[in-house]
C-alpha cells in the first residue's frame, strides 16, 4: 500500500512536469492463463503469445504518442499455472502496474478484481465473453474490451435474418460454455423473429482432435447425426469447447450453410479485415508478431489502447483520473471498425461492430442494416440498458 | 490532401474560361477518370497503380501525382497525354501528400511507418524523413511555407513541424482519427477534421491550442454515422465546405460563428472534394455510389452527379485551363 502511494505520488509529482524531464511511466499488467486450448483446426490453434501480442502493439502505439505526451509505457506479463492463485499473481503485478489486461476464466477475474478493488488497479476484461460478468457480477473497477456471448450471437442472429436465413436447426455441445452460447443463439432467435426449428446436442465423448485417418469416419458421422431434420435454412452450432462445429461444414445430411462456432463466425476481429484502415493495423501487427492478428489479440490492443487514449487525453497517469475519464461520458476510442468505440456506462461494457467472417474473408459486419436504435445501433447487439441486472460497486 | 484552396490561389488570373479538368483517383478499380467541367463528363480513364488514393496536381499544371499505396509509390501522369509517366520515391503505403508553394519539395505522408517522407520533385530523389506518430495521414502546408501539418490518426494529432530543420515543434492533440487538415487562407486558423471523433477542430496556429470546434447534427442520423473527412475552404475564408463520409453529405460552416448552416445531399460516404479554380463549383468524391458531386458554390445546391470508377477517393483541377481542352 505505501509503495503504491508513493507510486501515485510520483506520478502526480512527475506528470507536473511533463515533457520538461523525463517521462511519466505508465505501467500495464497483462495477466493470463498458462498453455494453450486445443482446436479442431489446425490452422486456427492460437500462438502462445495470443492476446499479449496485441497488447504489445498497443504499448508500441502508445508510446509513439508518448514521445510526444511525455508519456512511457511499459508491459509485465505474467502466466498462471494450473492450480496457482490469480490473486497472488494478480497482487504481484498491481505492485508496479496501476492498470491490468486480464484474459482469465470468470471465476478468476472476479477474484482476482475483488482483491485488487481496494488498491485501486484498473481491470479490462480481454477475453472473457460470459455476460454475468457484465450483469449479476458486474464490478466496477472492470471495464470489458471483449465482446460478450449475446453481442456475438446477436450480430450472428441479425445477419441471418437479413439473409432471411429465418428457420435454425441448432447444435449444442454438452460443455457448459456451449450451453451458455446456445442461450444467446436462442434469444437472438428470439429477438430478431427467427425460429429455432430443433435442437440437438453434441456430446462430447472425448477422443483426440489430430488422428491419422480421423477425415474418413468424421465424413460419416456428420451426415449420420444431421439426418431427419425438420426444414431448415441454416444449421447453428454452439461449440465452444471445439468438439464437433468445424466437422458440419460441408457435411451435413441436407446442403445448408453452417454458422455460429463453425462456418460463419462473429467474433470482435479477424485477420481478413481490412476496412476502415485496418491493413496498417494488420501490417505492424504482423511486423511486430510475425503472426496474423486474432480476435483476441485485437480486444487485448483495444484495452491497452483505451489506456493511451485516456492517459493523453487527461494528460495523466494517475488511475483514477484515468479510470473516470473513461468511464465518463467524452471517452470513446478508435479500432478499426468504422465508427467510434464507446463504454455502456452502466456496466462498462465496450459497444463495438462484430465482424462475421469465413475464416478468409469478412462477409459481413454487424449491426445489420434496419436494426434501430434510440441511442446507438451497436446496443442492438447484446443486452441493453433496461434490460440490465448489472449494479456497479 | 492537396489544398483545393491553395490551387485555387495559384488560379492563373488571366484564364477567364470556364472548362476546367479533375482528375479523380479511384482506390479499388485502379484508374484515374479525368472529367471536363463543361461538359461534365469523363473524358477519359487512366489505368493506374494499385489503389490509387492521395491526388494533386503539381503547381505548374503539368503532372499530376497520384499515391498508389498498394504499389508505394507515387505516380506522375502527363497531363497532356494522360497517362502515366514516371514515379516518385514515396515510402511504404503513401496515401495523402503536400508540396511547398514553389512546387518544388513533396511531403508524403507514410501510413506504415509512421513517418513523413520528404522528397525533391524536380530531382525526384527522396531528401529524408520525418519521424512522427501512429498512421500519419493528413498533410497541409502553411500559406507562408514554413510550417508543415501532418495529422496522425491512431495518435490523434496535428503535427506541428518546421519545414527549414524538419523538425517537430509542435503537437496539439484532437478528437479521434484526425484525417484532413485545412489552413484558412490567411493563416490565422487550421482546420482538423476528425473521422471518428465527429467534429472539425479549430486551431491557432500560433498558439498550438485548439480554440474552437465545429460538431455537426443531423435530424434522423445517430452520431456514429458523422465521419468529417475533407475540408475545402473558400478564398474569402469565410465558408467551409466539410465532408461528412457516410453521412452522404457536404456541411457548410459559416467560419465567424463556426456553425453549421446548411448540409447538401450528395452522394455515399463522401470523402474529398475541390474547387474549380473560379471557385464557382465545388466537386466532391463519393465513394460507395461511385460518382462526383457537383456543387454551386454561390447557390450552395448540388447540381449534378457524374459516375466514376469504383470507390471515388480524391479529387485534383488543374489550377488553369486543361491543356488539350479549350485552348
């Protein structure tokens, strides 16, 4: 506590005069998890540095504005292992860092910004897209760079209606996660006048992902398990645990497209964006990482962007100021989606476009065309203000 | 971009003629349409580089230049025999650039690298560089010459920078994705306009501070949707035109009161725009509709569309009468 304090005078002492000596520092934490999750495809298998890197990007732009802010920004990363504590972790790093990246599970998260709640560290939710962490469990020292499960399912749900793709044969894998993806696939069906014409669940069976001649079987078992469905346009799968969703695609017993986990997928980013000035984005990404630039790299740059814009625009890096900056109704930042990023002050979500791609282009970007709004088309995607359960403490 | 109204000063005075030439660079079909101001009709399409973008004539009305980013480099075409001649040693992925007002020195501005390129134009030999912050994009140059705006889009400023010792004097931070950046013609204001903050600020040049902002309005349109890009100025700096991207209209600002007092209809997502030398039309690039607007500057009415390539993006008039038209 008194290091911090000392911390924060420093700073005010030190941002008084900007410029004139040396820079103010700006420390950003990036807390994660250890490892990597296994995908169906092998192309999409995610690089250790997935997230972190955007992160990085982010400090690189950062600190060419703070060269003439008098600004500079610095990245500590840390991994949790299996069974450590992500609080002590996570108090490790606030030692240094006034603001935190975390790309953690739930449960985590709100540990771990429980404890840090009284230091006053800064949280931004990268990774996790659970929407109780943004209604019953909101909290107000996390801002969420991610995009939740209903703001994807949504963007989804609208495309297809405007296709008038209306009639959903939906696929649910038997994992938790999955459950909760076909509960935002079901109220976008529901809001946006589509029918959910059966469901079926994938059980997971376990069994390996990478197998010799696994193609072969996979060709007969899909078509197996689609067969005697009643009339649909398009099959939606809700696998996010990557159990069976990838397998559909060209597949299926009847000839429809795939969407959702597989086929097309919203999600925040994708290395096929290139509108709004994206490709420089891409392009020093891709000089920085040696690596195409994933969804989460983009909200984990969008976060640490959100640090920089703020810290310029109130000439500060004192958290507070900052955080309420933020939070405040003149914040907004851009990301290469069009239009200006701004915070649902009433759970400190991100409003953003969702892009649905195909896993080589964009095909489209959601909110749809027709899908109005009195305050801003982006909250057509997720839940909204009336509808919200979030109370901020 | 290239001062429309820089041009517009150059305007040989002694052409009272009334046929005039623009060239319109198309990003996503590669070609240049060149559209004669009498007929308004395009006269001819000229292949070009990839996704040609950034526009401008040189000062003696002889070349134009066209930034062809996917290519980095910069074109020059014959305006006599229109087509493409030479390039120019821009960096990496330019997109927007300015010239001094003998014509002789070129400012690029380098997307990728965050930096501004300086290069010789009669030598047509690269002088050096200029460090400055995240996607430089708009360029302007003082009316006295000797001072230099870059506007940076991801760091969200106006670069300030001495053109004598290519440095930074100044930085002045403005709302989000600054694009274009205009001078009043008597040098006693810049004018910025940002993409995604929604607004056009106003700068003292002398000062280095923002002293105003002109924010815009539309019954029926979400915030979101006001995108100010381009800026055109008249000679008497008292209107100013504003592009407003995919709110497919042109503002006009009143520049004593700094308010909007009309927006003209023009057509989707429009983007860059220029003054006939005789400032009686103002042409504006409309991207998704693919077309030219034509605007009478006196009566502020749009008063024609002519289609274009795919994806109109800037927008050049040769600043006397077109060599080859009307002579």
């Amino acid at each position: 506590m008194i290091r911090w304090l000392l911390g924060l005078i420093g700073l005010a002492f030190a941002a008084t005069q900007a410029l004139a000596a040396d820079p103010v520092e700006i420390g950003v934490g990036y807390l994660g998890v250890a490892g990597t999750r296994s995908t169906l495809s092998l192309v999409e298998q995610p690089a250790e540095n997935d997230g972190v890197a955007g992160a990085r990007l982010a400090i690189e732009d950062n600190n060419t504005t703070g060269k003439f802010t008098g600004q500079r920004f610095t990245l500590e990363e840390r991994r949790i292992k299996e069974g450590e504590d992500p609080v002590q972790a996570a108090t490790a790093l606030a030692a240094k860092n006034g603001f935190i990246i975390a790309d953690l599970p739930a449960d985590a998260l709100l540990k771990v910004a429980d404890a840090l709640r009284d230091r006053g560290t800064l949280l931004f939710n990268a990774g996790a897209i659970d929407e109780r962490l943004r209604e019953a469990d909101c909290r107000a020292n996390v801002i969420h760079a991610a995009p939740t499960r209903s703001m994807l399912a949504d963007a989804l749900g609208q495309y297809l209606v405007w296709k008038k793709w209306s009639r959903w044969l939906l696929v649910v894998g038997s994992h938790d996660e999955d459950k909760l993806y076909a509960d935002a696939i079901r109220r976008a069906a529901a809001r946006f006048g589509a029918k959910i014409v059966q469901e079926r669940t994938f059980e997971d069976t376990g069994g390996a992902r990478r197998t010799d001649s696994g193609v072969t079987l996979i060709q007969r078992q899909m078509p197996v398990f689609t067969q005697s469905a009643p009339a649909y346009d398009v099959l939606v799968a809700a696998d996010e645990s990557e159990v069976f969703a990838a397998y559909l695609p060209y597949r299926s017993w009847d000839p429809r497209p795939v969407a959702g986990s597989a086929g097309l997928v919203p999600r925040s980013w994708d290395a096929a964006q290139d509108q709004w000035g994206a490709t420089q984005m891409q392009n020093r990404f891709m000089k920085l990482n040696a690596r195409r630039m994933t969804a989460l790299d983009m909200q984990a740059w969008t976060a640490v962007r959100m640090i920089g814009e703020a810290t310029s625009r109130t000439n500060s890096g004192d958290v507070r100021k900052v955080a309420d900056f933020i939070k405040g109704p003149d914040f907004s930042v851009a990301a290469f989606k069009g239009t200006r990023l701004t915070l649902r002050d009433w759970n400190l979500q991100l409003r953003q476009p969702i892009l649905l791609v195909d896993g080589r282009m964009v095909v489209s970007v959601s909110p749809q065309e027709g899908f109005l709004h009195q305050v801003s088309e982006l909250d057509t995607l997720g839940y909204d203000r009336p509808e919200s359960k979030c109370k901020l403490k | 971009m290239f001062g429309a109204a820089s041009l517009v000063a150059l305007a040989l005075a002694a052409t009272p003629a009334h046929a005039f030439v623009a060239y319109v660079s198309n990003e996503k079909s590669n070609t240049v349409s060149v559209i004669d101001t009498d007929s308004w009709t395009v006269t001819k399409t000229i292949k070009v580089g990839q996704r040609p973008r950034g526009i401008e004539f040189t000062r003696d009305g002889k070349f134009v230049m066209v930034a062809v980013g996917d290519d980095d480099t910069i074109q020059l075409i014959d305006a006599n025999k229109q087509t493409v001649v030479d390039t120019l040693p821009s960096g990496p992925d330019p997109e927007l650039f300015t010239q001094d007002a003998a014509g002789k020195t070129l400012y690029v501005a380098n997307e990728n690298d965050n930096t501004v390129t300086v290069i010789d134009l009669e030598k047509r030999a690269r002088l050096g560089d200029i460090q400055v912050g995240v996607e430089p994009e708009g360029m302007t140059i003082s009316p006295d010459g000797k001072t230099l705006i870059n506007t940076s889009e991801t760091t969200n400023m106006a670069h300030f920078i001495d053109t004598a010792s290519r440095q930074i004097v100044a930085n002045v931070l403005v709302d989000a994705r600054p694009r274009f950046a205009e001078y009043k013609h008597d040098a006693s204001e810049l004018w910025v306009s940002s993409e995604i903050g929604g607004s056009v600020s106003i700068v003292d040049p002398g000062k280095h501070a923002v002293i105003g902002k002109v924010t815009f309005e539309i019954p029926g349109l979400r915030k979101e949707a006001i995108q100010p890009v381009g800026i055109g100025m008249t000679k008497d700096d008292k209107t100013a035109f504003v592009a407003l991207g995919p709110a497919n209209r042109i503002a006009v600002v009143d520049t004593a009161t700094r308010k909007v007092t009309k927006y003209l209809l023009v057509g989707q997502r429009v983007w860059h725009m220029a003054f006939t030398p005789d400032e009686k039309y103002l042409l504006t690039t409309n991207g998704v509709s693919n077309d030219v607007s034509v605007i009478d500057v006196a009566a502020q009415k749009v008063i024609k569309s002519i289609q274009v390539g795919e994806l109109p993006w800037g927008i050049t008039i040769a600043p006397g009468i077109a060599p080859g038209i009307a002579r």
